[in-house]
C-alpha cells in the first residue's frame, strides 16, 4: 500500500474553502473549518487513492502504447 497523500499546506487550505463554498452555494449550508476539514480528510483518505491508481494505471497504459509504436518502426 502507497503511503500518506502529502498536499501543500496552501493547496490544502484552497481544497478546504472550495468544500465551504460548495456546500455553501449547492447545499445553502455554511460549514465551519473543522466540517470542512473533516470532509477534506474523508475524501483524502477515501477516495483520493482510488483517482490516483486510476491516473496511474493510464499513465502507464500511455507509455506502453507509446512504446509499442516505436517498435513498430523497427520492422
């Protein structure tokens, strides 16, 4: 298993006050910096791993594709 998601302390913060303004403007709740904080660290936790392994198992489907193409040119 991977280890801890490590995000910036500037990125975390933008991540917590986009969570407040959504709920804000879809939900019409205002949710405080430790709901907000809890929501951040459920999806970071939860659900973040899940689009990360995603975008690396298409990162590596690419780079194989792209390999199979160069091989094609040794024929």
């Amino acid at each position: 298993m991977a280890g801890k998601i490590i995000i910036a302390e500037d990125a975390k913060k933008e991540m917590i006050q986009a969570i407040k303004t959504y709920f804000l403007k879809e939900r019409d709740e205002d949710l405080g910096d430790l709901a907000a904080y809890l929501i951040y660290e459920f999806f970071l936790e939860t659900l973040a791993p899940h689009a990360y392994n995603r975008g690396i198992y298409d990162a590596h489907k690419y780079i194989n594709d792209k390999n199979e193409d160069l091989l094609g040119y040794l024929k």
